[in-house]
C-alpha cells in the first residue's frame, strides 16, 4: 500500500509542476492568446 | 368563335403557358430543382434554420460570393463605390476564412474572426456525448450489478493457504496507482465539466459550481502528465507480458471461468481477459493523450487533417458510407474534432475501467493484493494463473481446469 499512497502523491507532485513549469515555459493562457500590442487589465 | 371566347381562349392558353413555364424558372443546369429561386440564389430561412440545428449545409452556393472589386466600377463614374465590396459579401469573406484579417497579436487562430462549424461541435457535445456516454455507462455499472447478482464475489475456491508469492514488483504497482490515481482524478474532473450544466448547476448552483469548475480544469490540465507518464512506466513495464499465446484462445473458449465455479484456464502472468484491458488502456490512453495535448496546446497540435487524409488513402470512410473525409481543417475545426474525440474516447476508456475496477476489487477475492501488496495468496496464484505460477516458483504443473480474470 505504501506503493500506492507514493504513487498518488507522485501524481499530484507532477501536476503541481507541470502548471509551474508551463507556465515558467510562456504556455499560460495569458502568454500564448495576447501579444505586446494586447492591453490586458 | 366570337371575341370573348378568343379572349377566354387566349387567357386560358397564357394561364397554361405559365403554369408549365414556372417550374422551368425554379430549375438550375442540370434539370433539378433550384431550393433558393425564392431569394433570387441567396440562403433561404431553411438554410438559416438547419444551421442553427447543427446541420451541415452545402454552401457552396454562396462561399465565393465575396465580392469582385476588380471589375467594379471606378468610384469616379456614377455608380463607382468604394472597394467594390459589399457588406454582406466582406462578412461572407470573414466567415468563409477568405477575408484578409489583421490582428494586433500573434496568438494562434486569432484572424479567424468567424468561424461556422461550432453549432455543430456543440449539438455533438450537448447531445449524442452526453446521451450515449452517459447511458453508456449506466449500462455498464448496470451489467456489474446484474452480473454480481448472478454470480457473486468469485472466491479462491481453495481456500486461503497464508503462503504468499510476488506477483507484481514495486516498479510495476507504481506505475499501475500513478496512471489509475491520476486516471480517476481525470476521469471525474472530466465528466463534472462535461456534464456541468446540465447536472451539477441545476444541483448547485452557478456560484458554487464555478471555483468547482475551475478546480476540476486545473486538475484535469495538469494530472495528464501524471497519467502519460502512468501509461509509458506501464507499457514499458508489461507489454512483454501482454503478447498473445495459444493459452489465451483456451482461456476465452472458457469465458475465463467467470461464468462457472470451478473452471479455471490455464494462464501464464496476464491471461486473455487481462490482455484485452492492457491493449484497450494502451490505444486509449495513447489517443486519449494525443487529443489532451492537442487540448493543452491550443492550435500548436492540429492532428485530424493528416489523420483523415491517411484514413482516406486506406478507404476505410468510403467503405463504411462516410465517404472522404475533409483533409483540410480550420484551427478550430481541429479543436472540436480534438475535444469530441477525446470525449468519445473518455467515455469507452471510463467504462472498461469501471469493469476493470470492479473484478480487481470486490468482484474477486484476493485480487487487489497483486497491485496492493504486491503479494498474492498461493492458491490464488494456481487457480487464476497456474502457468505464471510453476514459472516463477518452479512447481510442477498442476492446472485447475480455468480461471477468471481480475
């Protein structure tokens, strides 16, 4: 069973990174649907 | 004959010819039926209507009426305009994608300003999705439950012996719980957006389903790197063991034993009922996570066009009646074809797993400790897979008639 609870915790250890490291890449959602001439707020 | 009858004579002979030529003013080249001599060739309310019923309309008709500015007359003369364009037909352009649009950002797909094919995505969405899919897996859970009923929890007919072997490894069982943790998580965030409003708003509320919502999409955009890299630890780590063999016929000529007590096929370390889970998981979970990060990434990952086109050089969409498929796809065309498919495919993928679930779990004693502790009771091990049994313990073969699949 330890197997199992270090597997989810994994699972939600890489989600958490994947959203930082994409967003750190320029993938949010923000970055990649605007451009320098786009005023967003 | 007098004057009034050549008058009564001649009016019926017009009332004739006209009646006879009328038909002739609503045909086209080619003898058939001109649906839009009413609007003079402009869309019709029909055309207006079964658009906005998702219908795919041929509109050919009116796609290259966008204006012809070069043989417009000049703005000088007396009927000279501007551009030589109407409004009408600058929309037309707009819509049709022929327009030439310039946007203040680089965003993929930002110059289509108008784009036609959503209706048609969203009926699909809101209708045939949900209705089939979630009926789909109604039936399914259905068919548990009957079969539970009829059948029972299948038990270690033996008995328990206390004694143990390793059936699975901790590489293996952890790539089993990080594909199936992040497989459900995917898997409920999925079907909470897709049946959001029609269920859980009228539940809800809009005010308590909107940060449930937002949750569901971030948890849903982030733990498929967990689930593919769930599917690769697991392909890597099983599909040697996946190979059909000669035992697997036997095991599905006997339904696995799932039928009957007492039966039990022969079976090396996954038998015919596991294989078939294995590869459906693989091609699922494949095209599930192509269609994903054709998602993740919005426009950057058009897959559909270069499909069709491989699909129509096999033939296979003219054989079944669908004839060829379109091999040239607008960017948002791409999305929807992206979404409904990884929808399609969710639905198939949920309910396989929910059998898979239920048979390693309550359905079959002693199941759940091969990907738990990693361990199986040794009678469990000859009854389900007596052949996996004597290779890794050396015992002599002793094969029980059958056995069913977790």
């Amino acid at each position: 069973m330890k197997v199992m609870l270090l597997a989810f915790l994994s699972a939600a250890a890489i989600a958490v990174l994947a959203d930082f490291a994409l967003d750190r890449a320029g993938f949010s959602a923000r970055e990649v649907t605007s451009g320098p001439s786009v005023r967003l707020d | 004959m007098s004057v009034r009858g050549i008058r009564i004579l001649s009016a019926a002979i017009l009332a004739l010819g006209l009646a006879a030529t009328a038909p002739l003013a609503q045909t086209v080249e080619g003898g058939a039926e001109d649906p839009r001599a009413a609007t003079g060739g402009a869309q019709t309310l029909e055309d207006i209507l079964a658009r906005q019923r998702g219908e795919k309309i041929d509109d050919s008709f009116r796609r290259g009426e966008t204006g012809d500015p070069a043989s417009a007359a000049d703005p000088s003369e007396q009927l000279g305009t501007l551009g030589g364009v109407s409004d009408p037909e600058l929309w037309r352009a707009l819509r049709y994608g022929e327009a030439s649009v310039t946007v203040p950002t680089s965003a993929p797909a930002a110059g289509v300003v108008i784009q036609d094919g959503g209706m048609r995505w969203l009926k699909f969405r809101e209708g045939p999705l949900l209705i089939y899919g979630g009926y789909g897996l109604i039936a399914m859970i259905a068919v548990i439950l009957l079969f539970f009923l009829l059948r029972g929890r299948i038990r270690i007919e033996g008995g328990r012996t206390g004694q143990t072997v390793r059936r699975f490894g901790a590489l293996e069982r952890f790539g089993h719980w990080l594909m199936a943790g992040s497989f459900i998580v995917l898997a409920l965030t999925g079907l909470m957006i897709l049946f959001g409003r029609i269920a859980l708003i009228p539940l809800l509320g809009k005010e308590a389903y909107a940060p449930l919502a937002a949750a569901g999409k971030w948890a849903h955009n982030n733990f498929s790197w967990a689930f593919m890299a769930g599917l690769a630890l697991v392909i890597v780590v099983w599909i040697g063991h996946n190979l059909p063999n000669r035992h697997d016929l036997v095991w599905l000529a006997k339904g696995g034993g799932l039928f009957s007590k007492g039966v039990h096929p022969p079976a090396r370390k996954f038998n015919a009922g596991q294989k078939i889970v294995f590869w459906a998981v693989v091609v699922l979970g494949l095209s599930i996570s192509l269609s994903g990060l054709s998602l993740l990434f919005p426009f950057e990952l058009p897959m559909f066009a270069k499909t069709f086109e491989v699909l129509n050089a096999t033939g296979l969409p003219q054989l079944v009646g669908l004839g060829p498929l379109p091999e040239v796809l607008g960017p948002h065309q791409e999305m929807q074809l992206a979404q409904a498919w990884h929808g399609i495919v969710a639905f198939a993928f949920i309910a396989i797993i929910i059998a898979h679930i239920y048979l390693g779990s309550i359905g079959m004693e002693g199941a759940f400790d091969a990907v738990g502790s990693g361990e199986v009771d040794v009678q469990w091990a000859k009854e389900h897979h007596s052949l996996w049994y004597e290779e890794v313990t050396g015992a002599a073969p002793d094969h029980p008639p059958g056995a069913p699949a977790e």
